[in-house]
C-alpha cells in the first residue's frame, strides 16, 4: 500500500521555509556532532 506524497511537497517554498533555514542548518550541525 502506497501513501501519496503530501500536497505541500508540490508548493514553492514561502517566507516560513526561509525564516527556518538557519534553525535547520544549526540542527544539522549539531546532530552531526
């Protein structure tokens, strides 16, 4: 059974994607560490 992708996949990215670029890269690093 296959699940469909979630609509907001196909949506151009808008300021809120932005606005939490810098807290997913910071998440990033430290869950790298």
């Amino acid at each position: 059974m296959a699940s469909e992708a979630p609509p907001f996949w196909w949506q151009k990215p808008d300021w809120r994607a932005y606005a939490l670029s810098p807290v997913s890269a910071l998440y990033g690093f430290v869950a790298s560490r």
